[in-house]
C-alpha cells in the first residue's frame, strides 16, 4: 500500500504577512507545496490529502488542488472548530484554529493507511521523502505505534532574518525519540546555533523537527483522545488554547503508547517564516531546477 501526504494547509501566515501557501516560487509560478508533491511522488507516495478551512475549499482547488488532481489522487479534510470530541461544544467567542494536532485528527475517517504530514509552507528536500517513505513502507506491527519523523540538522533549517521556533529532538543511541523540546527562539548568532530565550549555545547539528512526521493510521483516534484530555485541562481558557501535534506525541511517547524513531537527514529545509524568506526560496529552487532536479514547468 503506498502511503499518504497529509498538508496541512489551513492556517495563515501571521508573520509572513498574508496566505504564504498559495505565494508563486517556480520559474512557472508553481507554489511552495507543489514541490512537495512531485517530491513524494518520487519517492513512492500515491496520494495527497489538503487539510484546509472549509471556506478556502473553492480557492484552494482553483490555485492547487484541479491541477494536483491531474497526476494523483487528491482529497481534503476540513478543519473545523466545531470538529470536538464527544461530549465538546464549541466555545461561543472562540475564533482561531485549534492547532496542528486538531489539524491532523480532521483527517479521522479520511486516511486509513500510513501517512507523512507536513505544512503547506516548507521545502522539505526529496532525500526527506525518500527516507520517510522507506520508512513507512515496512512500519511494525503495534504495540506500540510505530512513528517516525524527519529529523533535520538544525543549522539546515534557519533564516537570516530573525529568530525561529523548532522542536529539538532528544533521542537515544537508537535514534527513538524520547521528548521533543519546544524552542522559540532559535538563531544562528556568528555561525553558531543559540537559544535566545535561554542564552545559550546549542550544538549546529542539533536534530529538530519540521513538522514531517509518519504515522500508522491508528494514531488519529489516539490524538482524538489526546485532544479531549486537553480540553478537560483547559475548561478554563477554552476561547484561546491551541492543541500542537508535537505536544500530542509527546504525551503518547510517555504513555508508551508510540514509539518514533527520529529519521536524521543532510537535506536543507526552506520555508517563508518571514516576508524576507521569498527571495532566498526563489533563488534556491532556481538553482535546483537548473540542475536538473525539477523540470519547469513542474507538470506537463
């Protein structure tokens, strides 16, 4: 069976100022998702699921999804806020997503074979996708739930123009990932790896995630149970908290209801965590297209 790309493809870009997924990066004005898509279509991958907003759905399959839709199945998901376990009503001021973990149990009842989430915003490489797909490709049988997830050197993954929030990854001499530690303000200050917020240097090669995760279907009821416990801790401030896929496979790791393996890559991550990003993005997937790696246009 060959696995599933998962987008996630509903939120919008507050620092980037504006809808970064649908922004033209390729010589023939292919968006950044794209390029994920012919990549894991390299690599093995038989077809994309968007989680987007339902108000988006018309839009979404104007600019991307028609055109997808042409050279592999193509599915969505719908993020909505009224999406709630049972038992759950929707909070009546409550306006923004729910976050990435809500994000990936929208596709409950939408995938049910092994799956790569990414974000609709990154460039991930394609020895990314091969080294996921290979994974997913003979995952074991449970349990625990066998996951895994790219895990990208640190230095590969930084902008020029400020400060970046990744998952840093603490893993055995198995490369099981034992916690993920969530770091907002990661910058490369003189060459060197530093954390802003706690004043100190990290290794260059720190593994951190990029949100590139594979999973077996059976962790989207796990996530779904994971989200009702959250909003039992959070009856309080239900209108604002958000529910991260990181922190939900934290909590399945330490309930040893999972086990992720941590896949390490040499590929470099790109994405728009700031207006100033576009250029570098551009010129990067330029270079790559003059030699050789994507054809322009990227689809006949």
């Amino acid at each position: 069976m060959k696995p599933t790309l998962v987008i996630m493809a509903a939120g919008m870009g507050s620092r980037f100022g504006g809808m970064k997924q649908i922004e033209p990066v390729g010589r023939a004005g292919e968006i950044l998702m794209e390029y994920a898509i012919y990549d894991a279509m390299q690599c093995g991958f038989g077809r994309v699921v968007f989680i987007i907003k339902e108000e988006m759905y018309a839009d979404f399959r104007a600019v991307v999804g028609d055109k997808i839709a042409k050279v592999i199945d193509v599915d969505y998901a719908f993020q909505k806020l009224d999406n709630l376990p049972q038992g759950f009503s929707l909070p009546e001021n409550r306006v923004k997503p729910w976050g990435t973990g809500h994000a990936v149990m929208s596709c409950l009842g939408k995938v049910n074979e092994p799956f790569c989430v990414i974000t609709a915003d990154d460039f991930y490489g394609r020895g990314a996708f091969s080294t996921i797909s290979g994974y997913l490709s003979a995952l074991r049988q449970p349990p625990p739930l066998d996951c895994c997830m790219v895990g990208f050197r640190a230095e590969n993954t930084m902008t020029s123009f400020g400060s970046v929030s990744r998952a840093c990854c603490d893993v055995n001499e198995h490369n099981t990932l034992l916690s993920l530690t969530e770091r907002t303000k990661l910058q490369m200050v003189n060459g060197q790896l530093h954390d802003l917020e706690e004043n100190i240097d990290l290794p260059n090669d720190t593994l951190v995630s990029c949100t590139m995760f594979g999973f077996d279907a059976g962790i989207l009821p796990l996530i779904e149970r994971q989200f009702s416990a959250f909003l039992n801790r959070h009856d309080e401030d239900r209108e604002k908290v958000e529910y991260y896929l990181p922190s939900a496979i934290d909590e399945l790791i330490h309930s040893r209801e999972i086990e992720m393996k941590v896949l390490p890559t040499d590929s470099h991550w790109y994405g728009f965590t700031y207006r100033e990003d576009r250029d570098n993005v551009v010129a990067q997937l330029d270079r790559l297209t003059a030699a050789g790696e994507y054809p322009s246009p990227l689809w006949p």
